[in-house]
C-alpha cells in the first residue's frame, strides 16, 4: 500500500490511515493513495465498515495549496471525483476528525456518512481566506446538513468551530471523551452501524437548505453584504454556489460550484492570497536563526510609558495572560494610563466580547510603578516613551541599571536607529527594537528591528513571543523607519505633491480607497495626526534632499493648528468622524503652487495611482537591495498588516509583479521625464529593478 496512507483491517472494519505529515494536504499523491485504499476495502467482502483518519491525529488541513493554479490541483484523482466515489461506496464510512478538518479536509469528511471528533477538534472552510470557495462539495453538502445561513456564516467568515458546536449544529454525530480515545470510539461507532446494518449514508436532516427561511433571503443577503466586500469576488462567487445549493439538485450544484471554484481559483485574487499564506509562513524563517535556537523565557513583561501606546502593548501582554508592569514618571500619568486601559476594556465587555470576570482577570495581570527597581525581575521591557533620540536613551541607561542580566530591552520606536539606543548600554546583544502599530491591542504587525549586535536568541524569543500575542511579526533591519514608515514617506510625498499639481485630498483618497486600501493617505495623516507626522518628517529633514515643495501642504497645516481629527479639521474638516472636503485646503494648495511655481493642472486617476503606488513600490524593491527587508514577500505583510493595503491584491511587491515590473519602470521612467526637475529628483527608479527588468524577471527577489 502506498504510504501516503496506512491500511489496517481490524475484524471486519478497514481503517484508513491519512499519513502525509505535516497537515494531511490533500495533493494528487494523496488522493489517489486514498482512492486505491477506498477501493480495496470496497473490494473486499470482508471489510463491512470503513473508518477514515489521521495517522498522526491531525485529519486533514484540506487541499495542497501549492497545488493551486497548476494543472495538479485537477489532476486525477480531483477532489470532488474522489469524494464523489466515497459517497457511492455501499459500506459505511466514519470520519474520525482528530484535530483538524479545514477546507478539503472537511469537505473529505463530510463526503463519509458519519462522522466522530474529540474535543480539541476544530472544523471549518477557511477557502474564503484564500480567495477560494470550498470547491469539493462543501458549498453543496454543507447547507444540505446544516442549513444555508449556518452554512453562509461559516464559509463567509472561514472561522473554524470547536468541537462542541460542531456537534451542536451537526457537522460531528459524536464526540469522543479525549484525543486519545478517538479511534477507539470511531472503531466502536463503526461497529455499531455494521450491528444495525446502518446505511452508507444517513438521509441528511435539511435535504432543502433554504427550507424554513424567507423566500428574498439570499438576495436580500447578497443586497447586504455587497459593500463590505468592495471588490473582493469570491464571498460572491460563494454565494451564487449556494444559491446553487438551495435551487439545484445535488449533482447538478456540485457541478455548478466546480465551475465557480476554478473561476476563483483562476482570479489574480486568490493568487494574491495564496501568496500571502506562504508569505505569512515564510516571515518566520530568518538567517542566523532556526529551531535549535534555544528561547529565552518570557513570564513578565514590563511596558515604560502608559500613554495610548504603552497601554495597548500592555493589554496584548494581558490578553495571552502575561503579567506586565507598566511604568510611568508621575502618579497621575499612570492613574490614567491604567483608566484608559480598564475603559478599553470595558467597550470589549459592552460588545459581549468580554466578560466581566474576564475583564478584571486581565486589570490583575497589570501593576503599575514609578520606580525601576521594580523591573528587576522582568524578562521582557518594551520602552514606548516620546520618539526622541535623547529620552530614549535616557530611558535604556535606565533600564541597563535595574533589569536583571539576560532581559531582552526593547524600544518600540517607529524611526529611530536601534542601534543608537543599544550602544548606550553595557548590552547591546539583548537590545532589539519591537514596532507596534497603533492601535497596539488591535493592528497585527509587529516590526521586529535587528539591531547589528541583536543576539541571535533575542531574535527568536521575540519573534516568538509575537506569534504568542497574535501579532504578524516581520524582521526589519535598521533604517530610518524601518520598512513600513519609510515607504510610507515617498507615498505620502506624492500625495501632497499631487494636491499641489491640482488634484484634491479626496481625489487622492478615493483613488486609493478604489483599490480596497483601508484609508488614503489623507484620512490615515489626519487621523494618525498632521502634528505627528511633521514631527518625524522634521526630524530626518536633513537627510531629505532639498525641495521646497516636499509635503509643504502638510507643514503648513501644522502651522496652522490643524492637526486632523483631534483638531476637528486637517486635510478635511470634520464633524465628529464625519469627513467633509475644505476648500480652504484647495486654496491653501493653490496659494503654495503660485509660490513655488508648481504650475496646477487637472490630474488624471491613473496618475495619481501611478505616481503615488509605484514610488511606494520603488521604495520597497530599494529595501530589499539594501537588505533592510529579507524577502518582497516580508514588505508586502507589512503594508497588508499595518496600513490598510488590501490583502486580496497581496501587498505593494505582489501587485508590482500583477501589473508587471516592465511597466512600472516604464511609469516611474515616464514620471522622471514629464515632471522636469521635480521628476528628475524623485523618480529614480530602484537599481534593483532595473537589473530585475533588464534580465527579464517577472518576480520581485534580490538578485
Ligand atoms: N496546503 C499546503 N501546505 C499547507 C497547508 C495546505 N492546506 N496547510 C498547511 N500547510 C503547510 C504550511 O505551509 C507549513 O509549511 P512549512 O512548514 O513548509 O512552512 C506547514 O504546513 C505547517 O503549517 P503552519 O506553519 O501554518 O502550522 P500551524 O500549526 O500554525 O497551522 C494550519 C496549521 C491551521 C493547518 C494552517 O497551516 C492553515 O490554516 N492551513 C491552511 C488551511 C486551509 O486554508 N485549508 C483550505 C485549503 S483550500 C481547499 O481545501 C479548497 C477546496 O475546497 C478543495
């Protein structure tokens, strides 16, 4: 028998053995493994039952996603086919679900007849998340068993459900009392359907998936979700194979949803997706570090600053169940700090998403203190004070006196030399810069800064550590802005440059927002703080080349007290959250262009796209030359995790390579020249994509 799979008989039952570790990816090899095992025990008149499972435990994590957009993904046996000719077996067939089943895997499940799990079990179809629909039956066999709405809730949002739900709402029969039980109890429950001479298959409890539900349910439903999902085709591709689910006999649906599974699986958007899946696997794995790296122990954590970033790093420590220490220089700072955080709180219990028990088991985790002495058992302190050179090395001298040898010091500046930090203390191996994004207990990116003397295992605990507390984390090395805020900083010039040129904020913005991204740049600015970002952009003036114009609309604002949201009015006057336009910006713009000469033009939306995305795509191919990122894959999580850019385009340096190389050299070499010295001072394209393009690459690498 192949070894892909183990066959045993055991009395009269056939147990089947998934063993393709690490996750039972359902490629070709492995279908066809099972397919030959299903058969011999079809074939065998001795096997009365069959009972399906993971070697290992884990069932399966669905489809080999590398499979995907390759002529392997239908290669015989498909999927749907294999599952197909489970369900026409005539002998019964128990799933037993240890573990996992997500996508084909339960697809592979729901295709046998009876199904057991134990209770760490989780099943779900997470396709949507790949930009797929569940393409073996799920689409079909899924609201035939649970109902259409269930089913939608579950496809839609691609969240897995434990075991005691799924049993609930009637994916699992039975629940096995441990994981280690589990094929006892399947064995069993296989047994006991060959006593009761059971069927192959038990008739489904909802053969019309829509019964019960108002006849306008799914138009209604697809009226009502269509603006959440901007552009993104598969939730409606998921949809129409339902409404194939509710109108259309089964074999008749399933053929319907094969149709709209390769219709997604072909779309640049699942491409995109399916990138940032390897993408997001690939960002662990840095030079210098791998398993053997020994951790260092992270039980107690300390945060300086408890001002809104200090205390959203504190509540991540507090939602994994790490104590923290929160460290303030005056009483009242931290009276507030620990306020706003039990406030914070507060709004998750409000939503239902926190207990009150919850909430005050998290407040207990968080000590405050003025004193660093207090800090001399942390094995982890993250420094978020003001982003200043001076107090924060005052900080780190601080923080060299009190804390225990062997805790990992960490600044969590968004700009600032690390390294500079790290050389005013006697360890500059254990100084790493950690860069949350605000708002800290919300955005996922991490940026995890490597200084030049970071200790390799300082790398790893932190990385690791990330992972823990739900974050994205992504090594940067040290440059000013790491990789996020500096090509930020190009982007947010063209903005303004082209605001001066005669486009308006809202112009710029709706530009943006068509292409999914969260925000514009303006809206991001005025709620980040027009004060904030003049602050940074200040700091690194001298290192900017000299151009009066350079986001003169932005300092002037600044001057002018307008310093976005907090203030009411920046790049748009607001009420409240409500945005308006302001014709005092436009004539503030056209007051600046007649001083600076900048002549003002009606502006095209493919320029704005142009200008403002390929030179935050040049910025990202330089940062990989340099090496400050290590794969184009690591800048594109950024900017997916950290500024808003939509996932289903798959981050700056997957859509250069969607739009192809060639022709955004060719835009950037067009802009240099129709600009005059304006262009011939900001286009230049990145050396890196020359050479890419002169060699005729199509894909973003160093090279
Ligand atoms: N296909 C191919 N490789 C997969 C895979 C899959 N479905 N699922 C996981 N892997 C690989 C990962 O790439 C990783 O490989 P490397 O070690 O080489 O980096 C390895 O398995 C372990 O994965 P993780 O590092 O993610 O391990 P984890 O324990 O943190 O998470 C998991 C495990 C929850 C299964 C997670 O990997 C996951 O969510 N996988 C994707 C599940 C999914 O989306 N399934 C649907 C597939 S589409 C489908 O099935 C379509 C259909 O209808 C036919």
């Amino acid at each position: 028998m192949n070894s892909l799979v183990t066959f045993e008989m055991d009395g009269d039952l056939a147990l089947i053995g998934l063993a393709r570790p690490p996750v039972n990816a359902l490629g070709q090899p492995l279908r066809a493994a099972i397919l030959e095992a299903a058969e011999r025990a079809a074939a065998d008149p001795a096997v009365k039952a069959i009972v399906l499972h993971g070697s290992s435990g884990l069932f399966s994590a669905g489809a080999d996603i590398s499979e995907f957009g390759s002529e392997a993904s239908f290669a015989a046996p498909d999927l749907p086919g294999l599952l197909l000719r489970l369900t026409r077996l005539d002998k019964p067939l128990v799933a037993a679900i240890g573990k996992l089943a997500l996508g084909g895997g339960l697809e592979l499940a729901l295709a046998c007849g009876y199904r057991i799990g134990e209770p760490g079990t989780r099943v779900g179809l997470p396709e949507i998340n790949l930009g797929l629909l569940p393409g073996a039956g799920g689409t079909q066999r899924l609201p035939r068993l649970i109902g259409a709405q269930a089913a939608l809730d579950m496809m839609l949002s691609g969240a897995p459900v434990n075991a005691q739900k799924a049993l609930d709402i009637g994916i699992l029969d039975r629940l096995a009392p441990s994981a280690e039980s589990l094929l006892d109890e399947a064995r069993a429950y296989a047994r006991e359907l060959v006593a009761g001479q059971a069927q192959a298959r038990p008739a489904v409890p909802f053969p019309e998936p829509a019964k019960g539900l108002p006849e306008d349910f799914l138009a209604r439903f697809r009226q009502d979700n269509e603006p959440r999902w901007k552009s993104r085709l598969a939730p409606r591709l998921l949809l129409s194979a339902v409404e194939a689910a509710c109108l259309l006999p089964l074999e008749e649906g399933l053929a319907r949803e094969v149709a709209l599974f390769k219709e997604a699986e072909a779309s640049r958007q699942s491409a995109a997706l399916r990138h940032v899946f390897f993408a997001e696997r690939e960002a662990g794995k840095v030079p210098g570090i791998d398993a053997s790296t020994q951790l260092r122990t992270i039980a107690k954590v300390a945060v300086i600053g408890a001002g809104t970033m200090g205390g959203g790093i504190a509540m991540n420590f507090a939602n994994a169940g790490i104590p923290v220490t929160l460290l303030e220089r005056q009483g009242d700072a931290l009276d507030r700090g620990l306020a706003q955080i039990r406030h914070n709180y507060g709004i998750s219990v409000k939503r239902g998403k926190l207990s009150e028990a919850q909430l005050e088991q998290r407040m207990a985790l968080l000590t405050g203190t003025l004193d660093y002495a207090d800090l001399a058992d942390v094995d982890l302190v993250i420094e978020a004070v003001f982003e200043k050179m001076e107090i924060k090395q005052a900080v780190f001298r601080e923080l060299d006196r009190a804390c225990k040898p062997g805790a990992i010091l960490a600044s969590n500046t968004s700009s600032l030399d690390v390294d500079q930090i790290a050389a005013v203390t006697s360890r500059p191996q254990d100084v790493i810069g950690l860069h949350f994004f605000s708002p800290a207990n919300v955005m996922r990116l991490l940026e995890v800064v490597r200084g030049k003397a970071t200790a390799p295992d300082v790398l790893a605990t932190t990385l690791k550590m990330g992972r823990t507390i739900g974050k994205m984390p992504v090594v940067s090395g040290v440059c000013f802005g790491f990789i996020g805020n500096r090509m930020l900083e190009p982007y947010a010039r063209e903005a303004h440059r082209l605001v001066l040129e005669g486009a308006t904020p809202a112009q710029v913005d709706g530009v943006l927002t068509g292409l999914d991204l969260n925000m514009g740049v303006f809206s991001m600015l005025d709620l980040a703080g027009v004060d904030v970002n003049f602050l940074v952009r200040d700091a690194n003036r001298a290192a900017i080349a000299h151009d009066e114009s350079y986001c003169r609309l932005g300092d002037e604002l600044y001057a002018l007290g307008r310093f976005g949201q907090k203030t009411g009015r920046g790049f748009y006057a607001y009420e409240g959250r409500n945005r308006q336009d302001d014709y005092e910006v436009v004539a503030l713009a056209e007051r600046l262009a007649g001083e600076l000469h900048v002549p003002r033009r009606p502006i095209g939306d493919q320029e704005i796209h142009d200008r403002c995305l390929f030179m935050l795509i040049n910025e990202g191919i330089q940062l990989l030359d340099e090496g400050i990122a290590l794969r184009a894959g690591d800048i594109d999580l950024v900017w997916l995790n950290g500024y808003g850019f939509p996932s289903h385009l798959g981050g700056p340096m997957h859509y250069a390579e969607t739009l192809g190389l060639d022709k955004v050299l060719a835009g950037i070499r067009h802009y240099q020249k129709a600009l005059g010295d304006y262009g011939q001072m900001w286009f230049t394209p990145a050396p890196l994509l020359e050479r890419l393009v002169a060699a005729g690459k199509t894909r973003i690498e160093p090279f």
